[in-house]
C-alpha cells in the first residue's frame, strides 16, 4: 500500500513537472486580443521556433534589397558541421537564399540558418545579437537568442506570448514573402524535401507558421490561421509529442477562431520600438547628436562573445518530428540548464537612468552586418550619428536615396561607439580608396545639403 501511494506521488509530480512545462496562447490576429492564454508569459526554450526569426531578418534584408533571393549563401564549416536536421551543403559550397529559406520552413535545416545568420551578421554571435535587439524592437520583452537556429543553449529563452507577436509580425511586416510558409516540400536538386508541419493541408486555414523540438523544451508549434474575415495566430509550447502537439493546436484553432473578430486592421505590431515607452525615455536622456571630429576613431573590436560558462552540445531540433523522436532521445546529450536570476524593474521606485539600463538591448555588433557584415577598409565617410541604431540606417537609406550616383560605389553601415556609458551609432558609407576620393564624395554632398567628413577606417 506503501509504495503504491509512493508511486502515485511519483506520477503526479512527473505530471506536474511536465504540465509546468507547457505553454500556449491564441491571438486574434486582427484585433490583437487574446482569446486563450496558459502561462503565456512562462519562459520557455524556442528550439526551432527561433528560425521564424532568422527568416525575418532575411526577409527584411530582401526588402530593403541589401540581398535578392538568388544571393549565394556560403556555407562554412561551422554551418555544415550543425546537428542534424540539416540540408548536408558542404563547407565552401553555396545555395541561394531562396533555396536557404525553402530548407527552413520545410525541413527546419540547422546549417541553412546558421549560414544565413552568418551571411547577414558575420558570425553566429553577431546575428543572434541582431535577432535579440529585434526582437526588442517588435515588442518582445522575453526573448534572448543565442543562435540562428534554435540548437539549444541554456542561455536563449522565449515565451508563448512572444512568438506569437513574432508570428503576426512576420505576416503583417512581410506578407510579400509569407507564403514560404505555407509551403509543404520543394525539391532540392532531384531530392524531395517534405515539410514537419503536419497542420498544412489537414485544418482548414492554416498557412503556417513553425514547428519546433529539442528535448529541454518539448514539442513547440507556432500556427496561423485564416477562414474568411477571421485570422488567429496560436501558439503551443512544451508538447509531450508531436501528435499531441498537433491535436492540442487543432483543438484551439476549432474553439477559438470562430470567436475571433472579423473587423479590425492596421499592423499590430509596430516595424520600429519608437512607441515603446522606454525607447522614448532613452530620447529625452541621451543627446541627439555626437560631436566627433575627422580624428576620432571609431570604436571597432572583435564582436565575438565569449563561449558559454556552461556549454552544451546541441540536440538534433526538429528531427522529423515525433518519427524521430526516439533516435533523438538516444543520441542526443542532456542539456543542463541554470537558473537565470530575473529582475523586475519598477519604473517609478529607481533613477530614469537605471531604466534605461535594466531594458536596454544587449551590447550591439560594432558594425550593422546586414549591411556590410564587417568594417569596409580604406576611407569612409560619415554623415550622421545618433543613439538609434534605426536612426542611423534610415539616414543611410535616406541619404542613398539623395545622391544614388555619388554613393553608387559605396557600401552604407552603421559603426556603435561607446560615449560616457552611453551607445551611440555613426552613419557612414565606406568603400572608397583613398582620401582623395572620400573628399570628393563628401563635397559631392554638401552641395546636397547633406552634412559629412571623411575618416581613414
């Protein structure tokens, strides 16, 4: 009698453990009310999921045309070395960043997303930074990524709630792109690449978004949803299979979306952090404008991180699902997790300038790689500053635009320096040969009424 109510203290609180790993939420995609929450704002792993990330800085590149789909994406060791799943491109190789992204939403290929971090940002750690300070940028307060791909790491967390802003924002900001979601297979050479998204073709209206499994966070699945006027996005997190993963979401799309509204409109997600309040506190602090001098050289170091103080190595995410989810478990090592400490941080009781500093975005890559992926050597010139890195690109852009043909040759990035504890992001277009030619190219804009100098790299 004795152990068998020793048994059932067991169960229930492996029960227990487990439940308190899942997560889910269903949003109205249209009016952004949340019709179904649990533990929403849990922290939990993002494993695959984190590709939806990866692919929204490679759709965002694409529109701003800094890449085409066609851009080869190199392969190096550390991407082909990746767990599986992968798509197996050999160091050196390339595919197209249309190919890339195809492996992704289909396959969830590991090495296409570290290769595609590694083309935007430069290095791995460079681009997981851009994915987190993006992800501060959309509104997600609980997300920190360390890698392109969702390979586990004890130090990258997401929650519920998160990614289902992720999911709306990808579709609202790049609906010229979100089809590759929907998409169930593509051929790879003569290979047919099938799709983990089991939801596509089975309930009606789902058109994404993605799966995602690592043993540490379970069986992950971010869905959109469309029946008429009606668009949800839902999120379900931590499943103890992919079938019951599937069924749990199949439940909350039947149940939730004949609730959700069919008026509304308008993004839901803002493209920029401009309304969030903190950002706006930072704008009255920090000044507008640096007052650096053609001698002041820009702070430009090595942004590599240091290697987690607690590595691990990664497990196979998404390998094929619950098919594989078996062999998984057998090869795949523990991944040891600690405690992360979590401050929360009350506006009112501390110094404005501590608030700035407990919301601010982790430390930026001295140089925006989107753009250039490193420092252009030679000559630069540069044409604003200011303590938005955002501010500094749409002065680029804005400035691209002024006088295409003097900058036709010159590549634009944005160079963070640190001022007094405080970050700031010069504006600056590099690629030019010599002094003489940067002199040139700065008179060409003055007579533009566009302000510059020129500075040696």
């Amino acid at each position: 009698m004795i152990i068998a109510m020793a048994m059932t203290f067991v169960c229930g609180d492996v029960v227990s453990s487990l439940a308190a790993r899942q997560a889910a939420i269903v949003v109205d995609a249209k009016t952004g009310k949340v019709l179904y929450s649990a533990d929403a704002n849990g922290r939990r792993y993002p494993a695959s999921l984190t590709k939806m990330m990866t692919l929204y800085l490679t759709f965002e590149a694409l529109a701003k045309g800094k890449i085409s789909r066609n851009s080869p994406v190199v392969f190096s060791a550390h991407a082909s070395a990746e767990a599986p799943t992968k798509l197996g491109v050999k160091p050196g190789d390339s595919v197209t960043v249309e190919t890339a992204i195809l492996s992704i939403v289909t396959k969830s290929a590991n090495d296409s997303a570290t290769a595609l971090g590694e083309m935007l940002g430069g290095n791995e750690p460079t681009f997981a930074r851009m994915m987190t300070a993006k992800a501060r940028a959309l509104g997600m307060t609980g997300t920190v990524f360390r890698n392109a791909n969702g390979l586990p790491d004890p130090g990258q967390f997401t929650t519920a709630r998160d990614m289902a802003t992720l999911g709306i924002a990808l579709r609202e900001h790049f609906p010229q792109y979100y089809g590759y979601f929907s998409q169930r297979s593509f051929l790879y050479g003569r290979q047919r690449i099938n799709g983990h998204n089991r939801l596509l073709g089975r309930i009606k209206g789902v058109d994404g978004i993605k799966t995602g499994y690592t043993r540490a966070s379970g069986f992950n699945l971010v869905s959109s949803v469309a029946d008429g006027n009606r668009r949800i996005v839902g999120v379900v997190m931590g499943g103890t299979s992919g079938g019951s993963r599937d069924n749990q979401m199949a439940t909350l799309i039947n149940t939730y979306l004949p609730r959700a509204s069919t008026r509304g409109g308008g993004d839901l997600v803002a493209k920029a952090s401009g309304n969030n309040p903190i950002t706006a506190l930072a704008k009255v602090l920090l000044p507008k404008h640096d007052a650096p001098t053609p001698d002041d050289k820009p702070m430009v170091e090595d942004d590599a991180v240091a290697s987690n103080d607690d590595p691990t190595t990664a497990d196979a995410t998404d390998a094929t699902d619950e098919q594989t989810t078996a062999a998984v478990e057998e090869t795949a090592p523990v991944v040891k997790t600690r405690k992360v400490k979590t401050v929360i941080v009350s506006a009112p009781q501390i110094a404005t300038a501590q608030v700035v500093a407990a919301y601010a975005e982790p430390t930026p890559a001295a140089v925006d790689p989107v753009n250039t992926a490193s420092v252009p050597s030679g000559w630069a010139i540069q044409v604003a500053s200011s303590p938005k890195q955002s501010e500094a690109q749409a002065f680029l852009d804005k400035t691209t635009k002024q006088a295409p043909k003097v900058l036709a040759d010159a590549s634009g990035f944005t160079v963070a320096f640190d001022k007094d504890g405080v970050t700031y992001y010069r504006a600056r277009f590099g690629g030019f040969g010599s002094k003489t030619a940067a002199w040139k190219a700065c008179t060409a804009l003055k007579k533009k009424n566009i302000e510059c100098y020129a500075v040696q790299q």
